[in-house]
C-alpha cells in the first residue's frame, strides 16, 4: 500500500483501466477506452503543469516586448569576418577637411573668406605685429660723403676700427728762420765721413698727416754703392741704410758671391700712406723706410730680395 499510496490519481486510474482491458474482453466501446487512454497516456508524459504555467506566463512579456520595438540582443554573438579585398578600381577616400576651413563657433562672427581682407573695425592689436612683420624692414640713413652699402658690401655695417691717436711727429716743421738743429747737423757730419752723397729738400707737411721737416734726397749710400732710384728719406734713415750696405751687405756679398756690391734698388722711401690693413702711419710717412727690391753686384748679377728654399 505504501508503492500505492504515492501513485497520483490519473496514473491509478490509468493503471485501473489498463487492467480491466486484460481481463474483460473487448465490447463496442473500445475504441472510446483507447481514445481515453491515449490521451492519458499523453498527459502522464507530457511536462508537468508547472512549467506549461511558466511559459503561459512569459509569453505575454515576450509578446508586449515584440509590441513596444524593443530589441534584446543576445549575450555572444558571432564575430563578423573581415571582407575579401574588390579587385578592380578602389575608390578614394573622401578627402579630408582643410585646415584652413574654421568652424563657427555660436556667438563669434565667421572668418571671410580666403582672399579677402577682414575690415579695420575688425582688427585686433594683437593683429598689428603681423602686418608689420609683412612689412620692409627700415633701411638704415646715410650720412653724405659715406659709400653705399650695395658699393662696399656687407663689410660696410661692420662697426669701424677706431681710428689711432695722431702721431707726435706729424705737427713738426722745420725752423722758418732755416737753421738746422744740432742733430740734423750732426747726423749730416757722419754722412760726409761715410761718403753719402745727399741734396737738403724742402720740408714736408701733408694734411694726412705725414710729415718731414728736414728731409734729404740720398744719391748714393757711399763706399761706392749707388742707390737707385734716388731716396727721399730723413738724416737718420740715411745714416742707418748707409752703414747696413757698408757693414752687412757687402761682406755677404763678397762671401757668397765673391763680388763687391754695386747698388741698392728700392721700391719705396718715402710714401704719404697708412699701413696695410689699418689706418695707422706707416714709418715711409716720416721717411723713417726703406724697401729694397734687388743688390747688384760688381760682376752684374742682381740679386732679388724673394722668397727662397735655403
């Protein structure tokens, strides 16, 4: 009784019929019986009514869902694969926004379009540097007398070298009276015992600066050696390229060469002109210079002041 007693009452009477088929034979109303007891059947293996209450009761939200448009997505999905390459013309990409197409902004006036200048009302201050940086930088003035800058170059906005104090020799002059001082008289004794041969010249005195107050003109620098041309020079200078020939030249001369010296050529004695490269005196504006070119010997030869290997 107890296997009994947990049967449900369809399936005791599904059992009930089952057994009276067995043991009563078939009348006319079998076929209803075996209608019955197929829908018994059907029920007893059917899912229990619990669950057919559930799906009754989720099928109306299902339903109001469908009405409203909502879409419920599911959890996973498939990853969509990636498109075979069109062979063929590819078409372009749509070309980007220029940079310089300004977007408006809501309560800004809009730029003008490009070409176009924007009104003077319009300008800002911070605007201004730009036009000026448009503008030609101010060319510097000259003053009259002074060149060009296209004439001398970019070397001409160099600042300039200061020019040099004036030089005490410039400002002498010889005595009006004509009297020698007593130097000039004695550097002109040791000449004749040398046997210089010179002619007195006026004095010099140039507005450059450059300045002589008792010149000579040296013909020739004694012991028998000419100078050519003739040299404008001061006392002093004579007196130093007369024993320099005497007591340096020739015995080299007569070392090297076995000759006596002949003659001094000269390139420059005195010349009114700065030093090279600067605007200072050069010492032929006092006739304190002597640039020799060339000796000539006794025999002929001429020997060239030049660059030479030994």
């Amino acid at each position: 009784m107890t296997g009994m007693g947990k049967l449900s009452i369809p399936r005791l009477a599904l059992a009930i019929t089952i057994f009276g088929i067995f043991l009563f034979p078939p009348t006319t109303s079998f076929a209803a019986e075996k209608i019955w007891l197929e829908r018994q059947v059907e029920k007893l293996f059917s899912p229990p009514r619990q669950k057919a209450q559930k799906r009754r009761k989720s099928r109306p939200a299902q339903s109001a869902s469908r009405q409203s448009g909502e879409i419920r997505l599911p959890a996973t999905a498939p990853l969509p694969e990636a498109a075979p390459p069109r062979k063929g013309n590819v078409p372009e990409a749509a070309p980007a926004s220029r940079p310089d197409t300004a977007v408006p902004v809501p309560g800004e006036k809009p730029p003008p379009p490009i070409g176009e200048t924007r009104a003077r009302d319009d300008v800002h201050p911070s605007d201004e540097p730009l036009d000026h940086a448009l503008a030609e930088p101010p060319k510097p003035e000259f003053r009259p007398g002074q060149p060009a800058p296209e004439a001398v170059g970019p070397r001409a906005m160099e600042p300039a070298e200061p020019a040099p104090p004036p030089d005490p020799r410039s400002v002498l002059r010889a005595d009006p009276s004509g009297k020698l001082p007593a130097g000039e008289v004695a550097c002109r004794k040791r000449l004749t015992e040398l046997g210089v041969r010179f002619e007195e010249q006026k004095s010099v005195g140039e507005t450059a600066g450059c300045s002589m107050a008792y010149p000579l003109a040296v013909k020739s620098l004694g012991s028998g050696i000419d100078i050519e041309p003739e040299a404008e020079m001061n006392c002093a200078m004579a007196e130093a390229a007369a024993r320099f020939a005497k007591d340096v030249v020739s015995p080299a001369a007569e070392k090297a060469y076995g000759q006596k010296l002949k003659s001094i050529s000269h390139a420059s004695a005195y010349v009114c002109r700065p030093r090279a490269g600067t605007q200072k005196l050069s010492e032929h504006a006092f006739g304190n210079a002597l640039d020799i070119a060339s000796f000539t010997l006794s025999g002929g030869a001429v020997v060239g002041v030049e660059p030479h290997p030994d």
